[in-house]
C-alpha cells in the first residue's frame, strides 16, 4: 500500500507487520500495514493518511468553522485530497504521508516527486484566485521533533514548498500514535522549511 521507496525500513530482519487478505485474485496474499524501525512504529498504508485527517478535520480540529468537507476534488489540472467549506471561506488540502525518519526528523519526499511539486503549483494558483489552500504532512510516526523537506533527495520540492508558503499556502505537520491495527492524530510537528 505504499508507493515510496523505503529502502531505509524494508531491510533483512526487520519486524513488519502484515494484514492478510482473502482476496483470491490478488497478486499478493498480504498487505504491509506497519514497520519496526529500531522501536520506532512506522504506519506504510499510503491510504491511512487521507483518512486520519479526514477525521481530524472533521473533529473541527483543523477549522473549527469546518460545514463540507469533500475528499477528491478537481480544480484546474489537478485532483486534491479534499475542498472545504466553512466561516464563509473555501478552500483545497493536498495530504501527503511521510514515513521517512531520520535522527528523529521527518522528511518528505523519501523519492522525487514531480506530482508532487505540480500540487503545490496548483495549490499557489488556488490562493491567486482567492481561495485557502493547505498542504498536510502526515507523520506516520509518533515522536519526531519536527518535519522539514528533503532537500537532499529533492531540492526542487523544497524549493516548491517554500514557494507556496511565501504564496500563503498553510504548510501542517501532524504526526501520528501508530499501533499495528490503528492510526490516529497525536498532534501537531514544527514545520522547518
């Protein structure tokens, strides 16, 4: 369920954990839900991040204001993670999911990402014309100090990001209490661009 290259968890010995399915027409009998990273639970469904803030956000915790909140939206060239409503202003969240850690940073991307980038572009666009925009990290991990991009892997999504926040797109950070059969918010990560 996770399309990053997570070469740094996915090394011999290391404990994952796994949801069977009873799908027989699957590929592969089992899902890879989790990662034991030296202690640290590392979540790998690259679907759970849109879910945990979905409920997040409609707990009020991310616009207390929040009347719709609708998943996949189309607004000019691209498809965001969701549009909403609330207090008399609109707007788009693109939600990515980070499960990179390094010395207790999270860092987003873990692989170049032009698709990436275009969202950011398109979330710059989205203030021009006057609506909110957000982009929401998803720590897949409890307990990092703070989240920054991965300047290393792609310097052109950093520097993309940087860009969006000078433009007035919010950049979040929330990490997450992983368990092996549960995700939810912990809370709120510093963000360092």
């Amino acid at each position: 369920k996770n399309t990053g290259r997570c070469r740094e968890l996915l090394v011999p010995g290391a404990t994952v954990y796994l949801q069977e399915s009873d799908n027989p027409a699957r590929k592969t009998r089992f899902d890879l839900i989790a990662v034991d990273k030296g202690g640290l639970l590392i979540n790998m469904d690259a679907q759970a991040p849109n879910q945990v803030f979905r409920e997040w956000a409609e707990s009020g915790a991310f616009r207390p204001e929040l009347a719709l909140l609708r998943p996949e939206t189309t607004w000019g060239k691209s498809r965001f993670d969701f549009y909403w409503e609330g207090g008399g202003k609109k707007g788009f969240v693109e939600v990515k999911g980070v499960t990179l850690e390094v010395g207790g940073l999270a860092l987003f991307p873990d692989a170049p990402t032009e698709r990436g980038i275009k969202h950011l572009e398109e979330l710059i666009a989205c203030r021009q014309e006057g609506y909110e925009a957000a982009v929401c990290f998803v720590v897949q991990m409890g307990e990092v100090r703070w989240m920054e991009p991965n300047d290393r892997t792609h310097p052109e999504f950093g520097e993309a990001l940087r860009r969006a926040a000078r433009a007035g797109v919010q950049v979040l950070a929330l990490d997450c209490a992983v368990q092996p059969d549960r995700l939810d918010i912990a809370g709120p990560v510093e963000v360092r661009l």
